[in-house]
C-alpha cells in the first residue's frame, strides 16, 4: 500500500489529507488541492482567478477541510472538479458538488435552454445545446443556428431557447 492510499479509509473517509511521495516530498490528496484552490480563489487578492471570485463577492464559507470532506468526500473520479451548484453563490454547504466537465459546462450562467421539436412533432427541454445534441442526429452547431432562426428546420427538427432550467 502506498503512501497515497493509506489517505483514505476503507469506507472511503479521508485519514488524512497529506502524504510523502516516493521522493520523500510533502502532497496533499486532490480533494484537499480542490479545498485549498477554492478557499485561495475567494480569499487572496493576488490569487489568478481572484478577479472572478473574491472580487465579485463570492465567499467561501467551509471553516475546515474536514468540514469540506463531511460535505463533499472523496471525489467520484480524478476527472471530476469542485462546482457551485448556484453559480452565483458561495462556497458552502448546499452549494457544492463534485461535478464531471459536461455537468460544469452545463451550469455555466453564459449556457442557454433549448425547446426541440422533434419531426413527429413531440417536444422535449434541454439544459443546453450539447444535450439537446446527444439525444437528436443533429449537432449543437445546427440547433444554435436553429436557436437564431426560428424559421430554420434540420432535418425536420426544430429548436428554439427557453427560460433557464433548473438544474
């Protein structure tokens, strides 16, 4: 067993969010760097992405990274970062999830609804474009377009943007 997974129990609780590498250099498990880049976006002034966070009155509220790791825990997959479900509220409790990059790019305030009207007539709502293309033989290049110009068919569908979903 290495250094690394003797971080996380087996139950998947966090024994500890700091380990030595095989070079003998201090790590912290990536739940922790998730912890630490939040807490620095919101906090630190001369932090990159402070501008978009901290400057715009987003806090973050955890008062420990255990209390993060109570909330949050270990994340599903490497490939999953933290998201504000309330792109606009803070870092807290109720407001944060792990979240796979298509469920990120989805939640973005910039993300449009679509309405698609399928050939047969039926309709169905969608939290983005590229969802409404996973489920229909069109792209989501076309069904913007079709967004643009109400008038405009491909191949029998039709699409047009709706008031935000709730996600």
């Amino acid at each position: 067993m290495t250094e690394l997974e003797k971080c996380y129990g087996t139950d998947g609780t966090c024994v500890r969010a700091f380990y030595k590498n095989e070079s003998g250099k201090r790590q912290s498990i990536t739940e922790y760097k998730s912890y630490d880049h939040a807490r620095q976006r919101c906090t630190n002034p001369k932090h990159v992405k402070f501008h978009a966070y901290g400057a715009k009155g987003i806090e973050f509220k955890f008062k420990s990274f255990e209390e993060w790791w109570d909330v949050l825990g270990k994340k599903p997959t490497p490939k999953h970062t933290v998201d504000r479900i309330d792109g606009k509220g803070n870092y807290e409790v109720g407001n944060v999830r792990w979240a796979s990059s298509v469920e990120q790019n989805t939640n973005k305030e910039c993300v449009r609804s679509v309405r698609i009207t399928y050939p047969d007539g039926h309709q169905a709502d969608f939290q983005s474009k590229a969802a409404a293309a996973l489920t229909t033989v069109i792209g989501k290049d076309s069904i913007r377009r079709m967004c643009l110009e109400p008038s405009r068919t491909v191949k029998g569908y039709q699409a047009h943007y709706i008031p935000k979903l709730k996600g």
